[in-house]
C-alpha cells in the first residue's frame, strides 16, 4: 500500500458509516468501552490496533479502559470532555486517557480520522515514558503539531495496520514506538507549547468559522467570512494559517477535493459535472488541484477506486 491508496482507503464512505443509527448511538451514549471487547478483525498486532473514526453522526459521551489516540488526517473534528473542548485540524495528536468521558461533534465527508487504541503493554514501553509523563487523569492532551516526521510515521503505521505484510506485527510495534519517540520530541520544545484545556474552550468562535466554510465550501470567499464574523481578511488569514496550518483556500479545497473524490468513486458522473458540484468552474485549475492532492488525475482515480471496490 502506497500513500494514494492510503488516501483513498481513508476517504472511503465505509458501510457502517452508512447504517449505523439512533440506536447504535444511544447504546453508546455513557458506556465504557473495554480493550477486551474491541473486534476490529484482520488487524495483525494486538499491541496497537487502529479504527477510523465515523462520520456524519455525533459520537455520544462515551469513555475506555484504555489510551485513544485521535489522528486528525484531513478536515477537522471536535471534540467535547467535562469543562473543555478542542477543535482538531490535520496533523494533531489528541490523547484521551482511561476514564475521561468524551464526545465528537458530527464529522462531514472531508474530516477524515483515525483512532489509536493502545495497549497497557506498549504504554508501559520506555519510548512512551515522556508522553506518560504528560497524560493527566483528568484531562485529555492535545499535540498540535504539523510535525512531518511524526505524520508520515503515522501513516506508515496505517499501511503496516491495513495491508499487512511478513512480520506486521514486529514492524507495527516498531513504528509505533518511532511515533512515540517523534510525538515526545514535539512535546517538549518549548515554541511548541500545547494549549491548555481552558484555553481550548475558548476556540468556539474558530470552531463557528470552520463550520462556516465547511457549508459553503463551493462558493464562500475569504472576504465574506471575515465579514461574517468581525474579522478583517488578513486578520482572519491570520487566525486560520496560525490555528490550522492552512491558508484560507487550501483549508476551503480540502473540502471541494473531498468532495470531488466522493463523487468518482460514488456516482458515474462526468469529470466536468464533479468538478461543478464540487465549486470548480475552471478544468484546468480543478485538475491542477487535484494532481497536487492525490497525485493522479481524477479519471486514474476513479478507475483506481472502482479497482479497490470489485476485489472487496
């Protein structure tokens, strides 16, 4: 498995994001989920195992018996916990401790996660020992970081986890301990300061504009969402590059490219027509765009995602 078929795994619309209901979520809402219960089938390594987080439907207050880690991949999610709340974007880290009830806002197509669920046993490995030092009982830990050693580590460890070779399970505990090792590094420099929870719960405005540009992602500009919300262009410019990494029209595109792939691999429509209800009206600049997202035309992806689709 190579990066764009990770890609593509990862955006997926997977069948139980499409069945699950009401009542799977009401089953959820207050429990406690135990490592012993997790059956997540095919996965070569016990030690750390890896579940995409659903979409389209808010995940209820739930809690573990074990450490989740949340990977944000692409987009952004929310997460809720008793006096605090975070709004991930691509490239962070956050750690939910045993015990500690938390919830996701609903995520739409382009907010793409996965969930790390790690083991008492690799926890307790010396590589882990900065990050142990740094998980609190009380309280979630998020790592903003656009660290790429530490993103392209973690997609190593979802390729060795989802098309697993000869000796997965060695490679899966290696990687994982390079993650640890690279997420450690990130922690402690002193410029890279994590915010601190209650500093989080003050991003609901940022969480408003995100959600803003989500819903008009085909056609909101940059000037009318700062207008929207009381900010100057530049200010907002500002905001979304120091909060998500992103300019204003990357962060906008992630959605229009999201869309665009949701549509090749779900529906026979023309290239002309996704690129049109995706908000693109020029070929050459939706092309461009999408070459420089998934490193293939939209044509090679369809045929590609269609290729996956008939050996499932």
């Amino acid at each position: 498995m190579d990066k764009s078929e990770l890609d593509i795994l990862l955006r997926q619309i997977r069948l139980e994001e499409r069945i699950i209901g009401d009542k799977e979520n009401r089953n959820m809402d207050g429990s406690t989920v135990s490592f012993q219960s997790l059956r997540l089938s095919g996965q070569p390594s016990n030690l750390l195992m890896i579940s995409p987080h659903g979409r389209f439907r808010p995940t209820p207050m739930h809690t573990h018996d074990y450490l989740e880690v949340m990977y944000l991949y692409d987009g952004s999610i929310t997460q809720h916990w008793k006096g605090g709340s975070a709004v991930l974007s691509h490239g962070d880290f956050f750690f939910v401790p045993p015990g500690i009830y938390h919830a996701t806002d609903v995520c739409g197509a382009g907010d793409i996660a996965v969930n790390l669920i790690v083991s008492d046993e690799l926890l307790k490995k010396e590589a882990f020992s900065i990050l142990r030092e740094n998980l609190s009982p009380n309280e979630p830990y998020l790592i903003r970081t656009g660290h790429r050693r530490a993103n392209e580590t973690v997609c190593r460890l979802m390729e060795e986890i989802f098309d697993p070779e000869n000796y997965a399970a060695e490679a899966i505990e290696q990687t994982a301990i390079l993650l640890a090792i690279d997420l450690a590094r990130v922690s402690v420099q002193p410029n890279k300061r994590n915010p601190a929870p209650e500093e989080l719960s003050q991003q609901d405005i940022l969480y408003r504009v995100i959600r803003y540009i989500e819903s008009g992602y085909k056609t909101v500009t940059l000037s009318e969402t700062a207008d929207t919300f009381g900010y100057t262009p530049n200010h907002l410019s500002v905001l979304l590059k120091k909060e998500l990494g992103q300019s204003f029209s990357d962060f906008r595109h992630s959605f229009c490219m999201a869309q665009a792939a949701l549509l090749l691999r779900e529906s026979e429509l023309p290239i002309t027509e996704v690129a049109a209800q995706s908000g693109f009206s020029n070929m050459t600049h939706f092309y461009k765009l999408f070459d420089r997202k998934f490193h293939m035309t939209p044509g090679e992806y369809r045929i590609l995602s269609s290729s996956r689709a008939s050996e499932e």
